[in-house]
C-alpha cells in the first residue's frame, strides 16, 4: 500500500500537478453532498453509476461523469434510513428493501446477500450503525480502526466524494453512513476525495500558481493567498490572513437577516465576507477590481453552492455601481480605502462615494500611516481621522472603535 501512495505522489508531481495525499480527510456539511456520481456505466440502476473502485484509477479524471443529474436525496437508502429514524418504519416496508429483494431474486448479489435472510442481517446491521452514531456520535474510520472499509490502493476509509469540475463534492461510496448522518442532521463528517475532475483540478493548479505569486491581489507574499479559499479541497492552500478575528468583532454588530437584508464588502478579494454574511441570511455582494481574483472569487463561491454575486470593476465608478444598486443595510470596507487617497482624483472619487451609497452599518478599517506605500500619498490619515472623514462624507455619525488586530490596524462600527 505505502508503495502505490507514494508512487502516486511521484506521478503528481511529475505531472506538474499537486493532488493532495488520498489519505487526507476533510470534514464537512454533509448537507453539501447534492448530487451523486454519474458514470453510465450500462447498469440500469443509476445508483450503481459511481466510478470504479477497483484497478488502479487515475486521481484526476475529464469526462461527463460529473453531470448534476441524479441527487444523493432521491436514493432508496436516504428515503429508508429517514423513515427509520423518524418515523420508525420497518425496512420491508420501503423501497431500499423491496428493490434488494428484487434483485436478490433476479440472481444477484446486494451488499454481498444471496437471500433474504442475510439482506435482513444487512438491514439490521444499519439499524447498529445507527444507535452507534446517535448514541456516540459519528467517528471517522481512523477512530474506528474498520479494516472492512479500508480501501488499499488509496488508504481512504471514510464517505468517498468526487470533485465535479466546479468543485461540488459527489457521492462515491457510503452511502448509509452519509443517509444517517444526513437524517441525523450532523453538521460535519468526514469524508476522503477519490477522483478530482480534470477542470477542477485546473483550477486548483490556477490557485497555486495565485498564491506563488507576490503581485498583489490574492497573493501578496509568496506561497499563500491574501484571503483563506473557502472550499474544503484549497485547505492546503495558506492564507496570509485568516478573517475570523475581524468576522468575529463584526459578527455581534449584525443583525438578524431573514428578510435577505443587503450586504456589500468592498475589495471582497475571495470572498471570505461574502460568505460568512451569506451564512448570516443577507444577500451579499463583493466587488473586486482584479479581474483574475474576481474570476477566482466567483468559481470558489460556485463550489461552496453560495448564491453571493462578485462583480469585477472599480468601486468608484459609476458603472460598477449601477448594476448593484447603492442602498446597502451592511457595507464592509476592510484595509482597501487607503488605496483611493493616494491621489488627490481618488480622494475626490471616495468621497462621491461615500454621498452616493445608501447604508445604515459601515464596518471600515483603514490602514496603518507608517505603511510604506502611503509616503507619498495624497493624503494619509490616522485612523481615527481617516473615520471621521468617512462618517462626515457618509452621514453615519456614530464612531465606535471594536477591534484592533494584533496588525495594528483598527476596525470601527459607523452608524447614524
């Protein structure tokens, strides 16, 4: 087994490529688990239509195996298992266990049953699994030590996904674990990665060479991205800034969104705002001037299956704005003004925005003054100055300092 992983790291990297170990394990949102594998593979049951697991399987693979056609949700053993838990419904009665006899007696073997018999020894097995993971919650297979779902070849044990070419994480294989976790509601399991579409993998080398890079945007020092990539499969990716601490000064200050209230983060880069004020109920938007970082913003937002919108262009022209409106609930403006008063035509060109934009909440957080790149600024500010200008330009005439990064740079709260 150590000899196959480590020639499959070998043809990685010769390939120019960087496929994480197999073996690695990612938790996540079961919930995010929509759709299942399509491989037309002849079976009249597309539920058998996942990629092979035996032979020797290329980690990266193209082709149209990942068409979002059927869904996990529509599986007999999801319907089951939901049914089981919640309404404590025998198993003859549901369609998981009336097709396996089915086919049982067709002469074929289900989940390695020749009879009834053993497929009711299958079923009562699940029904352990179940009280084992409600009793004790959900443990990974290194916890467990289960040889029985050891795959050699890959050293995977846990729910196998596919990456789709946007990066949407497919049903593979274990499926009654992923049915109870999902009828159980669990926030998280784990779960290991067999085979990475060819354009996801594409994307994945794109944000590499993103995060190699030291010209600015979503690089600015070399070998990690500006912003945390929010998607489970850039984990290893390394970000300069990790967002939480400021998400978490800002957090308390919001209010409850239901009614899909309307957030703006200005120089979104990533869009790790975004996403944290999606997850708070708002419709967010972001904008990013580069269009590069802007395209990565987007692909990522459509792998975390986000309804966010990023739009590439300038925040101080009118042009940009149009599209997206001006009146916001929540605007975020973090460590990005200073770039528009380095000249005295920003300088004008923020303040017009600032009369222009329509808001209630401002969260901002300008720069440091000892920054090199501010010597010869137009202006530069302190930041409790810099703030000021912004409530007189903006109308919000409540300041409240809430945070200062261990940085130096600090967050106020501008309100009316």
């Amino acid at each position: 087994m150590y000899k196959e992983l480590v020639l499959g790291r070998v043809r990685s990297h010769l390939s120019g490529q960087s496929i994480p170990d197999p073996r690695c394990v990612y938790y996540i949102d079961p919930r995010k688990i929509v759709f299942a594998t399509c491989l037309d593979n002849g079976s009249p049951d597309w539920e058998d239509w996942v990629l092979p697991q035996r032979g020797t399987l290329k980690p990266v693979q193209s082709g149209d195996w990942d068409a979002s056609i059927h869904k996990f949700a529509d599986m007999r053993i999801h319907a089951a298992v939901a049914a089981r838990i919640h309404e404590g419904a025998a198993w003859k009665s549901t369609d998981y266990y009336r097709t396996a006899i089915r086919q049982i007696d067709s002469g074929r073997y289900v989940w390695g049953c020749r009879t009834a018999a053993e497929f009711d020894l299958h079923c009562r097995r699940i029904d352990e699994l179940i009280e084992s993971i409600t009793r004790d919650g959900y443990r990974s297979g290194a916890e467990l030590a289960d040889a029985a779902h050891f795959h050699v070849s890959t050293g995977q044990t846990e729910v196998l996904v596919n990456l789709s070419r946007e990066g949407l994480p497919l049903f593979q294989d274990g499926r009654h674990r992923l049915a109870i976790a999902l009828a159980l509601g669990l926030p998280r399991i784990p779960v290991q990665v067999f085979v990475r579409h060819a354009e996801w993998q594409g994307f994945r080398e794109y944000m590499r060479r993103m995060a190699a890079s030291t010209g600015g945007g979503a690089s600015k020092k070399a070998g990690s991205l500006y912003q945390p990539a929010l998607h489970f499969d850039l984990e290893d990716l390394p970000a300069e800034h990790g967002c939480e601490d400021r998400w978490a000064a800002i957090e308390p200050y919001l209010s409850p969104s239901g009614n899909r209230a309307r957030a703006l983060d200005i120089g979104c880069n990533l869009g790790f705002m975004c996403h944290r004020l999606e997850e708070r109920g708002y419709a967010a938007v972001g904008v990013e001037y580069r269009p590069e970082v802007a395209y990565a913003a987007r692909r990522i937002a459509t792998a975390e299956m986000r309804s966010l919108s990023i739009v590439t262009g300038d925040i101080l022209d009118e042009a940009t704005l149009e599209p997206i409106g001006s009146s916001f609930d929540v605007v975020l403006a973090l460590n990005i003004f200073h770039h528009f008063i380095k000249s005295a035509s920003g300088y004008e060109r923020l303040r017009a925005l600032m009369r222009r934009l329509q808001v209630d909440l401002l969260f901002f957080e300008p720069h440091r003054p000892d920054d090199p790149q501010m010597r010869s600024a137009y202006a530069n500010p302190a930041p409790l100055e810099f703030a000021r200008m912004i409530s007189e330009w903006s109308g919000l005439h409540s300041i409240e300092e809430i945070y200062k990064a261990t940085d130096g740079r600090i967050l106020f709260v501008l309100r009316r």
